[in-house]
C-alpha cells in the first residue's frame, strides 16, 4: 500500500474507534441514569399572605 492509503487506512480507524467510544460512553451513562431510582422532591408550601412583611418603599 502506499503512503496514502495508509493515511486513509489510519483516519479511517481512528475516527471508527472515536465514534465506538463516544456510542460505549453515552450508552454506559444513559443506562446508569435509566437504572437510578428517581429521589421524591419534598414539596415547599407556598407562605400565606398574612405572613408576608410588604417591602418598605422611600416616598
């Protein structure tokens, strides 16, 4: 072969093997998050109105 077509050989496998690692990388991450429980969010209640001090304003 020549010096070209090993060139091409070589970026041809590169790029396959970047494109095997960046498929292996989403999959592992994808399914580490499918398997996590989801965590419940304890819910904030909202202050009544009559607990609210009013902002004091400059008049």
């Amino acid at each position: 072969m020549d010096t070209r077509e090993d060139r091409l050989l070589a970026l041809t496998g590169l790029l396959a093997a970047g494109l095997i690692a960046v498929a292996v990388i989403f999959a592992l991450t994808w399914l580490s998050d499918v398997r996590r429980t989801p965590v419940p969010y304890p819910l904030q209640e909202c202050a009544p109105p009559s607990s609210v001090i009013p902002l004091k304003t400059s008049s």
